[in-house]
C-alpha cells in the first residue's frame, strides 16, 4: 500500500497511474502537535509570509498586490534566490508597506506568526501538506491560502481562513482588502483556530503503526 500527505496527492498518482487504485491507500496528513490554548492579542496588524523566496511560492505576485493597497502592512520572512530581485521591485515600485526581515527561526518566527493578523501562503506549484499553513492555524492565526495542490484541505473557508485563485494578483488583493477591513471577522477566525485538531505525535504513530501491521 501507499501513505499519501493529501488527498491531492493522492488523486495526483491515481490520475496518471490508474493501478495504484487496487492498492491499500490511505491518505495521514503531516502531524502537529497542540501549541497553544488560546489565541493571541494581536496588537501589531500585518499580514505575514514566512518562507523560501523563490518564483513557485508566489511572493512577487503577493507583493505586487500590496504595492496598490499602501495602508496594510506586510512583513515577508525568509531568504531565497528572489530575495534581491524582490526587494528591488518594491524599491523602484516604492512600496514602503512591504517589510523584509530576512530569515527567521525558533521563537522570533512563532512570535511572528503567532502575533500576525493573517498568514498568506500564495504558492503558485503543487504544495502537498504545507506546514506552514498547519502550524500557523495551531498558533491561533488564520491563513489566506492560494487554491492549489493541498493547501485547500488544510484550511476551514469560512472558519478558520480563506482561499484565492492561484497566481491571480486581482483575487488576492480583493481578499486582503476584505479581511484587512473586518477586524471582527479575523478575531472569529483566530478564536476558530484554537478548535483546530491535527494528528498528534501518537495519534500519528497510531495510524502509521495500525497501517505497518
């Protein structure tokens, strides 16, 4: 049999390799284990990117959207073979509500993400089971994520985030200026969050271990 990370991928291999149905699949999505019990006070509004700055993670369409909304904010953490290339677009662009903070890790990036208004995750290439877009619910806060590969499954539209078209600069910016504007429906979003249940380390040991046997 075959442990697929979503249900994307699972449907990705059964579409080209047809056989694959006649196997014993099941699908365990990456674990994560409970961070905190209630979300934070997010006194600091801003939306937050957090990871490699390459084409195929979107960032230079999610900074384009922001160079035509100047009063929300966005911090990008993270390094990348884009990193100059985009800091050179929002420098001619003269987009100042852009922040670079270079790479982060360990407590500086959960304070980050933990105290973001929204994390955005706009990849634009098949992401299977992203991290960032599990922990960043665990942290109590909500994520905008692009609708591609199996980003959509990890996040409750309407509930605990929000979704928009793939490497679509105008859907983005529609749903930043939706979401940056309702300070209401974001604190619903954050206290949704703290409801968010991912496999444990030992509910995931079950499952892997009930499949071995």
């Amino acid at each position: 049999g075959l442990i697929y990370v979503s249900q994307f991928a699972k449907q990705m291999h059964e579409k080209y390799m047809p056989e694959l149905k006649e196997k014993r699949n099941i699908v365990l999505y990456n674990l994560a284990d409970k961070i905190l019990d209630a979300p934070a006070q997010k006194t600091d509004r801003y939306f937050l990117f957090f990871g490699r700055l390459s084409y195929e993670k979107g960032v230079k369409t999610l900074i384009s959207a922001f160079k035509d909304m100047p009063n929300s904010n966005l911090k990008i953490a993270g390094t990348g073979p884009l990193e100059d290339e985009l800091k050179d677009y929002t420098k001619s662009n003269n987009v100042t509500n852009v922040e670079f903070l270079g790479y982060k890790s360990g407590k500086e990036l959960t304070d980050l993400v933990e105290n973001a208004y929204f994390i955005i995750v706009p990849s634009e290439w098949y992401e299977n089971c992203p991290f960032s877009v599990m922990e960043s619910q665990m942290y109590g806060t909500p994520v905008l994520g692009a609708e591609i590969g199996g980003i959509p499954e990890l996040i409750q539209v309407g509930k605990t985030g929000e979704l928009f078209e793939s490497g679509n600069g105008k859907d983005l910016k529609r749903k930043i200026e939706k979401l940056w504007g309702d300070k209401k429906r974001c604190a619903e979003y954050s206290a949704n969050c703290k409801d968010i249940s991912f496999d444990t380390i030992d509910e995931y040991y079950e499952k892997i271990m009930k499949v071995y046997r």
